[in-house]
C-alpha cells in the first residue's frame, strides 16, 4: 500500500514539473519572438538552463537526495562534511589550501550514486563510502572545491554541474569574516532556485567569538547582508561550530571554544532529514521546481518591470506619430485636388437598382443599363485619365479615383511627418533595451501608405455611396414615387374590366391616353427622383463626406506595421502583453 502511495506521489509530482516546464517552454517561446529586446538572449538561456534542471530533477525524482556543501577557503566545509557525516576524516581538511581539489561524495553507494558520479563527470569526482546507522542509505553528501581557490575557474563547470544536481544548498560562511561579497555574489544566482529548507545559510567557527557580540551584533548583521545580496533567497542562517562534532578536533591550547553557542544539531536534521522519508522527498524536489519555475518569472518579471514605462511611452509615441503623419497624408491629399468620375454616380444607380420595386424601379434600371453602355463607350473611344474613371466597374471601384501625383503627394507629406516623430520613439525604444538599430527608420515600409489610404479612400466613398442609396432607397419614398403611375395604372384597369363585364368596348383613344398619362405621371416620378439623386447623391457631394469620413477610417483600421517598420511594432505589442501577462 505504501509502495502505491509513492508511485501516486511521483506521478502527481511529475505532472507539477511537467505544468512549470511548458510554462517556462511558453515564456522561452515568447521570449524568442521579441529578438530586438536585448535581455531577451539572455532570459532565453536561462529558460533553457532551468528546463534542463527540470528535466533532472524529473529524472531524479525517486533517486537519492543530494545535499551540497558550498563554502569560500577556510570557511571550514570540509570539516562540516566529515561532521555530518559522522566526524571521521572521509573529506581533507586541514590549513593546506586549496584541501579539496575534487567533488568528494559520500554515501552509501549503490546504482543511484553511479548515475551521480556519471551525471557530475567521472573525473571530476571521487566517492568515499559512508558506514554507520546514523547516516541515511538514501543521501548523497557532497563537499566541493573553494569558491575562492586559485583553481576557481577550473572548478566552476563542475561546481554548476553539482548544484544543478542538488536537493539541498549548504552555503558556508567564516564566522571570523561573514560578509564575504564575492562568495555571495558567486552563489547569487545559484540560490534562487532553492526554496525554503532546500537552502541553509552556515555561519561555522562561531566558537571562536564572543557569545553575546555574536548574538546581537554578528549573527544579525549576517542575516540582513545575506538577505540582501540573494534578495531575499534564504529563509535560515545557522551558527555552528563544525570542529567541535569531528572525532578529532585537534584543539589548539590556546583556540579553544569560547561557549557553547551552536546549532550544529539543527543543521544536521535538516540534512539528513532530507533523505527519503514518505513523500518527503518528493515534496522537497517539487517545491525546488517550483522555486525555479518562480526564479525565471521572477528574472523575466524584474527586467520587463524596469522597461515597460519606457515601452508604454514608445508606443504611446508611436501612436501619436501614426495619427499625425496619417492626418498629415490627408491634408495633402485634400489640397491637391479632388477629382469625381461619372462611376460614382453609376454606382449610386446600380445600389438603387437593388432597392427600389414598381414602375420606377423598372425604369431605374433601363436608366443604368443605357449608364453602364454609355459609360463602356466613352470608355473604349476616350480611356480616362484617372484610375477608374468611365469604367463600368460601378460600385466595385467606385472608391478608387485618386490620381498618381495625389497619391504622391500624401505619400511625401506621410513620411515627413514619420520622420519627425519617429527619433523621438526610436529613443524611448532604446531608453527600453531594443536594439540601438531601431534608430533607422524603415522607410520601405511606409512607401505602402499610399496602397492604404486608397483602399481605406474607397471604403469610405463606398460607405458613403451606401448611406446615400439607404437613404434613396427608403421605403417612404418609393410609396411615394410609384403611386401616381400605380394610381393611375389601376384606375385604368378598374374602368376597362367594369367597362368590359358592362357588354361596352373601350376605343383605341381612349388606351392611347391613357397610356400618355401613365408614361407622364412615371416620367413626373423619374424626374423627381433624377432631382434627388442629383442633389443628396452627386459625385462631388459624395466626394467630400468620403473626405470627411477618411479619418474616421484611418483611425478604425487595425495598427498596422508598416508605420514602425516591419519588425519593431509587433515586438513593442508582443513585450507589453508579456508585461501584462506576467504582471498578473
């Protein structure tokens, strides 16, 4: 039954490591899309060092714990190994510096301390077997080289290689000489992937003090300045005095212990307290993931938090910029002339064609037939000037009808006005970390702003040539218009049916007037309907309510990336919904 309540256990914790893994995958994926951002190298890497040490402590997750103690020269480490493991010399210490020039592991042995030794390099360590009941078969104890040794550097692959390993984090500190900066900086980066009892902070040789200046002053004075160079990272700082638990401590007769101050047996319960009891294990290495998982968002949270106002500005920048050279492009485009084509009227014709029933809509639509066919005409005898013009295409190109040079015109007043927002963006960009390279504004891109505005220009004359026909269309109107021939028409019938069952005949005259009267009376209609369109619908009318409504349109249509070049604007966008996403 406990052999199943463990298995239940490792598969629970697998899917937790599992869930902080494709988050980080997301973050990395995300992190990938924004290459302008210059920490973005550098966030990715790190996503890819905490995947790796996800997928080993995935791999680890039933093998034995692995405790790792850490420590500057002289810090006494190797005496605190021989200590926890029992007091017998298993790891050298001594006054030889640097004493340990490998990793030394001690444990048991066994299959899972041969995967260790393989994972850590073979020739980067040496095991030595721990005898004895009061040392766990499940823990590995490992003692390393000094963080400070002339050898440091040859060291540093391993010492990565060994933390990345580790369930458990002993970090060693000189009592005599606490507040050694360069060993809190070199394990800075190490410690936030430990959380809670996963990382011990040692203050050894604290026999060597005096026991009260050690209690107020030294001891808590350790606490803030570790605290603050791992921000935070460590929850426990131990005093110990490690010699004093070794089976020959060789005391000099004039170094011997000043009191009795020490948690050495607070320490070694942790320690060997970590070594698999129940799910306890499982637990610790899961609540190490999760610190890593914390660690990436924390990094990724603290750099996207110092660049987002400066972001927020760019884009704010950007946006105005975009406002203006648009404004700009219509201005210009209104001064240099507004041209009309007979297409617009036609396709006012064509869109009441659609709308309107009875006599005078039949009429409506001989009326555009004899449009579209004059139209074809003049087009084939005279080609038009201007890009849509006398084509029979009607509504479909009713909108395109700007000329070259006005084109040319809102593209040149466009790009000055870009140009001279665009250094005052490109510095907020930088200010945010994107590459220096944003300076260069990607004027290609902007050459695509006189395709745009003649597309929005036809949906803005377009729509309006749709308000228009609704307007001309209406239901009230055609009532109206069609009831004198509809009238008439009936009245007509009425009479030559009752006339016809009444055994009288109707003559031709009276047909033929009647006829007359029902062309004049749909005539009258047409005609005031022709005044009508003349008057809410003409070319130039259209025309300038399209104008009016083109900045409307401009600033409906989605950002385009073309004003920001093809690269920086979705990258600005992607960066602040990251800040967004991992703010909340």
């Amino acid at each position: 039954m406990k052999a199943l309540e463990r298995q239940t256990a490792v598969l629970q914790a697998l899917g937790r490591i599992e869930g902080f893994g494709a988050d980080i995958s997301l973050l990395k994926t995300r992190l990938e899309a924004v290459p302008l951002w210059l920490p973005a190298a550098g966030l990715v890497r790190q996503c890819d060092e905490v995947l790796r040490m996800l997928g080993r402590i995935s791999v680890r997750l039933e093998r034995n714990v692995v405790v790792t103690v850490i420590g500057p020269s002289g810090s006494g480490k190797s005496t605190l190994v021989n200590a926890l493991a029992g007091g017998a010399e298993l790891s050298p210490a001594g006054r030889q510096r640097p004493t340990t020039g490998r990793l030394i592991v001690l444990g048991s042995g066994g299959p899972d301390v041969a995967d260790l030794v393989r994972d850590l390099g073979e020739g980067a360590v040496e095991v030595r077997p721990v005898s004895g009941r009061d040392f766990p078969a499940g823990l590995c104890l490992i003692d390393t080289p000094d963080t400070d040794s002339t050898s440091f550097r040859r060291h540093i692959p391993a010492l990565e290689r060994v933390i990345a390993q580790s369930d458990m984090l002993v970090c060693v500190f000189d009592a005599e000489n606490p507040k050694r900066l360069d060993h809190a900086d070199f394990l800075a980066p190490f410690v936030q992937r430990f959380d809670g009892q996963s990382l011990v902070a040692v203050l050894n040789k604290c026999d060597r003090l005096d026991a009260r200046e050690l209690e107020t002053q030294i001891l808590p004075d350790f606490r803030q300045f570790i605290q603050s160079a791992w921000r935070g990272a460590v929850d426990q700082a131990l005093c110990i005095s490690a010699r004093s638990h070794v089976r020959e401590p060789g005391w000099d007769a004039a170094a011997l212990p000043r009191h009795a101050v020490d948690q050495f047996e607070a320490l070694r319960r942790l320690v060997l307290g970590a070594a698999p009891q129940g799910g306890l294990l499982v637990d610790r290495r899961v609540e190490n993931a999760r610190q890593l998982h914390a660690f990436v968002a924390g990094e990724v949270g603290r750099e996207i938090g110092a660049d987002r106002p400066a972001w927020e500005a760019a884009r704010r920048t950007i946006a105005a910029a975009e406002a203006e050279a648009a404004a700009a492009a219509v201005a210009a485009l209104g001064s240099s002339g507004r041209q009309t084509s007979s297409s617009m009227g036609l396709a006012v014709y064509q869109r009441l064609c659609q709308r309107w029933i009875g006599p005078v809509g039949w009429m409506l639509a001989v009326w555009t037939r004899l449009i579209i066919l004059g139209s074809g005409i003049s087009s084939f005898l005279r080609p038009g000037r201007w890009f849509g013009a006398g084509s029979p295409r009607g509504s479909e190109g009713a909108g395109k009808l700007l000329a070259p040079e006005q084109l040319e015109a809102a593209q040149r007043s466009y790009r000055i006005a870009w140009l001279q927002r665009w250094p005052e963006a490109a510095d907020l960009l930088v200010r945010g970390r994107f590459d220096p390279a944003v300076r260069g504004c990607d004027m290609a891109a902007a050459e695509r702003v006189a395709e745009e505005l003649s597309e929005r220009w036809s949906r803005a004359v377009d729509r309006e040539i749709e308000r228009v026909s609704a307007r001309l269309g209406g239901a009230a109107l055609q009532v109206l218009l069609n009831a004198p021939a509809v009238g008439i028409l009936g009245y007509v019938g009425w009479v030559t049916v009752n006339t016809f069952f009444g055994g009288d005949y109707l003559g031709g005259d009276y047909f033929l007037h009647a006829f007359w009267v029902i062309a004049i009376a749909l005539l009258l209609s047409f005609f005031v309907l022709q005044v009508l369109i003349r008057a809410a619908a003409s070319a130039g009318r259209i025309t300038a309510r399209a104008f009016q409504r083109l900045p409307q349109e401009l600033e409906a249509r989605e950002r385009p990336d073309a004003a920001a070049g093809d690269a920086v604007r979705p990258q600005l966008e992607a960066l602040l919904q990251l800040a967004a996403a991992v703010r909340a």
